[in-house]
C-alpha cells in the first residue's frame, strides 16, 4: 500500500511513522486513519522492526481533524468522504443503528490498532497536538515531547466530546481530576503542563527530541527479547482494566511457564552468566505462546 499521508521508513530496526500533510499541519482525515492502521498491521508483522516511533512532518504533531468540510465536518451522515461508507446509519423510520459500522469514530479505530500493537510505541511530539492529535498518542506507550509541543483536548469548545477512547486511556494516565480538567476547558496547553500532569515523560530541546526517541527505542531493541517485550506490552495494558490481580496472577504465570522453557529464556541467562551480549532467537512472528491473545476480541456493536 502506498502512502499518501504518512511517512513510513524503518532503519536500525526502528520504524519512524510520519504525519505528513505539513502543509495543513498534519491534520487527521480518514485516509491517514486507514494509513495509519495498514501501517501497524505492517509493523507487527515484520520481524525487522523492533519498536516505532510516531512523529510529526514539519512544524506540528497533527493539529486535529480536518476542518475543510467546515460545518459537515463532524455530521457523518452528510459526508460522502467517510471510509468504508457503504450505507447510512439511519434507519427508514429515522431512528440511528448505533452498531452500524458508519457510526464508529475514526479516531478510536485508529487507538484500537495501536492498542493492539505488539511492538512498543514510542511518541515523539513535536509541536502542536490538539484533538484528535493527542488523543491518537494516547495507546502509544512513552510520550516524549519538545518543549515547543503544545496539547489540547479541545472537543467540548467545538461541540463535540472526547473520542478514540480517550474517556478510557486518559484518565488511566493522568488520573480522572486531571483529565476533566483538561477536557472540560477544552484548553490549549504547554508541553511544561503536559509533564507535570503526567501526559508525556519528558521534554526536550527541538532537536533533540528525535535523537532521544531513537535512543530509547534502540535500548529497548538491544536489551530486550522481541516476544517477551510484545507480552509485556499487551500484559500491561490490559491489566489496567482487570477487576481482581488474580486476573494478573493467571497471566503472569502462563507467560513465566511458557518463556521459562524457550530458547530465549536460556539465551538471556547464559549471556548474563557469561557476560555477553544476549542475541535472543525467537521472533514474534512466530514464536508468540500457544496462551497468547488470552483475551477475546471485542465487536462493535
């Protein structure tokens, strides 16, 4: 699939997606949506990458939806534009069927594919990011921001309210004060007010945002074995929504039992015996455990 949206480039086993419409500041449209998701199911299938990094083309992160449709631009039924449109969701006695695919929002299909990424996600915000520009960071693992970046849930200011599952991730990484204050006032705010509310890790001078982004995507690719790393990804974020730790428990314990007898897991002991770098063998391509997805999977309906 080629890409007219973003940018997708991997060196040094570290893919680098670029928002890439710098001339309209990165906005979001449905075809980087479906961009976006073809370029995750890509990543997780490729051995070779061992990590992404999200970034922005330009002066901007993604400063939100495209607004060019003006007042149609959120009223799906008058869009002709909408990905995989088939039929409307309104019904002949005008009542909606909110299961209808022409329903869902394009932001949380987007933050549903990253949730399900077996690679770590790693945002390197580096400018503007409003709307849907930060709620899409929101499944991706590690934030780290310039210090030029600037955020903003701004959904209840034009009419709307917080999508792509943001009312789900935000409070779990900010906490529920914070994030109503956020997208109650819709505010624009700074990169220094992002860190101290726990949004993103840390800042960094323009320049050296990148550099850092990459430097940790290859600490993790150089010290960690790719299948126990897509565990501890899907291990983690699922568990924030479990109602007991025996729900931990039941994994956790698979995964020890079955990576416990794995070629990496010998790896990874006799290098550190014989201190040496660990070149751990099994992929995710192939060598996941028979448990693993131990969830199933949710319909939109």
């Amino acid at each position: 699939m080629a890409y007219n949206t973003i940018k997708y480039e991997v060196a040094d086993n570290i893919l680098t997606l670029t928002l890439s419409r710098p001339d309209k500041l990165n906005a979001f449209t449905g075809e980087m949506m479906m961009e976006m998701i073809d370029a995750f199911d890509k990543a997780d299938a490729d051995d070779n990458v061992g990590a992404i990094i999200v970034t922005g083309d330009g002066r901007a992160f993604c400063a939100g939806a495209d607004l060019s449709a003006g007042d149609k631009t959120f009223d799906y039924e008058e869009r002709s534009d909408r990905p995989d449109k088939t039929s409307s969701a309104r019904q002949s006695d005008g009542s909606v069927d909110y299961s209808h695919p022409a329903v869902r929002d394009g932001g949380g299909r987007l933050t549903l594919r990253i949730f399900e990424s077996v690679k770590p996600v790693i945002a390197a915000v580096n400018g503007p990011a409003v709307g849907v520009g930060v709620t899409m960071q929101l499944p991706m693992d590690i934030r780290l921001a310039s210090e030029d970046a600037r955020f903003g849930f701004v959904f209840n200011r034009r009419g709307i309210n917080p999508e792509a599952c943001s009312s789900w991730f935000l409070p779990r990484l900010v906490g529920i004060q914070q994030a109503l204050e956020w997208t109650y006032t819709g505010r624009v705010f700074s990169a220094q007010e992002a860190l101290e509310g726990g949004l993103v890790k840390k800042l960094y001078k323009p320049d050296e945002l990148l550099p850092a982004a990459r430097e940790l995507a290859r600490e993790i690719i150089d010290n960690t074995a790719p299948v126990s790393t897509a565990l501890t990804r899907q291990m983690l974020w699922r568990m924030l929504g479990a109602d007991h730790p025996m729900e931990a428990h039941k994994i956790d314990s698979r995964a020890i039992y079955s990576r416990g007898a794995s070629a990496d897991a010998k790896e990874g002991v006799m290098s550190f015996l014989e201190k040496r770098p660990a070149e751990y063998p099994c992929t995710v391509s192939k060598d996941m455990p028979d448990f693993f997805p131990w969830w199933e999977e949710r319909e939109y309906k």
